[in-house]
C-alpha cells in the first residue's frame, strides 16, 4: 500500500472539492480528518473512496501511530467565520492544532500544504502581494483573520520545517459543496437562493465616496482552481512559502450577480440595501491578488472567469442541488 495523504476539512467546502480532484487525478489511500457529525456536510464526504475518516481531534494520534507512512498533509480545515469574535476557538482550531500538524511533518520530513486567507491583508492598504516581509506588518480586520496571520508569522520564522511547504492565501472563493455554510457561503450561492425566491437580488450599498454602489470588488476564485493550485504545489514543490490563491483580477458585485442572472437566463433585478452595522467598518471594499509569485513558480493553468465558474456552478450545481 503507497503512503496516507491527508486532507483536514474534507468534509467542508474546499477540502470535499480537493479530495474529489486529487482522487480524479488517481491519488489513493486519502484519510480524511473533519467532524463528521455534522449532518449538512454528509453528501460532502459520504461517496468519497476515503481510506479512513478521522475526527479532526484525534489526527495527531492517528499521525504518531503511522508516522513514517505519511506522504503529504493538505491541511485545509480551519474555523472560517469572519463574524466569530471568540479568540480562544481560533487559537485551539487555526493556531495551534497548525503548529502541532506543522511540528509533525517537519520531523517526520512530510510535505505540508496549508489554508491561509486573504484576511490576513486587513483593509488592503499594504496591498495583496504574498512578500514574507509584508506578514508581520499586517493588520487583520478581525479574529478570523488574525488567526491566520498568526501563524503564518510564526511559520516564515521556523528554522525546523517540512521539506516542502506552502500557505495559501485564498481570496473569495466559491463553488459546489458550500451548501452547509449558511451566511458564510459565496454571494453566488445567496444570490442564487433570493433571485430563486424573490426574483430580485440585493446587493450591499456602497458606504464610501469613491465606489458606487455595487462596484465593490472582490478576486473571486472557482474552488476548481483552488484544487488545481494546491495539486500543482504538491508536484511540482517550487520554492516553499506562502502563495496568493486568486485569479490577479478583481470583479465588482454587480457583475457576479448578473452572471448568476445570466446562468439562470433572467433579466436582472437588483437592488440595494445597507450593509449590516456589525461588518460596516470592518468592510473590505477591494481585494486582488498580487499571483506574479505563483505564475514565477512555474503555475501557467488560465484560470477560470467569473461568467464561466458561474455559469457551470449555477447550471451544473445549484440548479440541480449537485455535488462534486
């Protein structure tokens, strides 16, 4: 039997998404580590070929018990809620059950893969370039965000770490299987349910002078692509780091939902409505990918445009409630 590869939070959005993809590309003997008893995730996980599913508070056990069958860590389970404001759950989840899985695979010499965020950029004011000087000048905009942040500090000071790293940092992605992720799920997905409901879709408007309203703008990424990345670092293994996981190109609201109109092949109908008090000044306006660090690593795979991962999300997922 080849080695175990590991995928944290596979029973959620994006690490489901990377199981399917890495099991198309033919990698076998994948184990699986989330909390499995949450009944919205299930048709996340439950036809997957998984060699074993491990509740995410027993993987370090799991790991020392095969410590020298492990062949990489994709670790891409977190707490995500930008509007949890509890640091000690952060701590537990993002912080430190990260060190524990990066102190393994860096004694135990195995290629480690981890979800950062595009939080970690705060307002945008330094910019959105993935430069391991920039990480300790950061100003996350809340807990979430912060969390991330800080680990990444710590990992770009280790002087012990796994042959082959890389942290990424994932701006607005979107795609199937967010289904269970309530107000933290993409816009297309909310925007998708409300035109379904109402025929209408609102947007949040713009609270600053120099956007008009809807022009808020976001590097929306097709979780497709975020699979793609993460299995291009895996085999080709460049220079170890954090990377920007974005598309280079950010795409006001208004476009997205007329996208999701023009997948559900209706005339758009959108309005405004304030943005919640509770996010107002935490609000981030515009973020972009500076992604010159991945293409220079050798990554030359287009990435998919906005009207064409909508399209195929809306028509080939949502309309049918499908998963990948």
């Amino acid at each position: 039997m080849g080695k175990i590869n590991i995928v944290t939070g596979a029973a959620g959005f994006i690490g489901s998404v990377l199981s399917q993809q890495l099991m198309n590309a033919g990698m076998e003997n994948i184990v699986a580590a989330d909390d499995f008893s949450i009944e919205s995730k299930k048709q996340n996980f439950d036809n997957k070929p998984f060699a074993d599913r491990i509740h995410r508070d027993n993987l370090l056990a799991f790991l020392n018990k095969y410590p020298n069958d492990i062949g990489c860590i994709f670790h891409i389970g977190a707490r995500t809620d930008t509007t949890e404001f509890d640091v000690s759950v952060f701590d537990k989840l993002n912080l430190n059950y990260t060190k524990d899985l990066w102190k393994f695979s860096s004694v135990k010499r195995i290629p480690f893969i981890y979800a950062s965020s595009a939080a970690t950029y705060g307002d945008g004011e330094l910019g959105y370039k993935d430069d391991h000087d920039l990480v300790k000048k950061l100003k996350p905009l809340n807990p979430y965000g912060e969390s991330k942040n800080n680990f990444d500090k710590w990992a770009v000071n280790q002087a012990e770490t796994p042959p082959f790293w890389a942290g990424l940092k994932f701006f607005n992605v979107y795609g199937p299987n967010e289904y269970h992720k309530g107000r933290m799920a993409s816009v297309i997905f909310h925007a998708f349910n409300q035109i379904k409901k109402t025929g209408g879709m609102q947007l949040f408007r713009s609270h600053r002078p120099d956007f008009a309203d809807g022009m808020q703008s976001r590097d929306f990424i097709y979780v497709k692509d975020i699979a793609s990345i993460i299995s291009f670092l895996y085999e080709k293994r460049p220079e170890s780091g954090l990377y920007n996981a974005g598309t280079g190109m950010a795409r006001p609201f208004l476009h997205l939902v007329e996208a999701v109109f023009a997948a559900l092949k209706r005339q758009p109908q959108i309005g405004f409505i304030d943005t919640p008090e509770d996010i107002r000044d935490k609000y981030q306006y515009f973020t972009e990918a500076d992604m010159n660090k991945l293409i220079l690593a050798g990554y030359s795979k287009p990435f998919v445009s906005l009207e064409s991962g909508v399209g195929e999300y809306v028509s080939e997922y949502l309309v049918s409630h499908k998963y990948e």
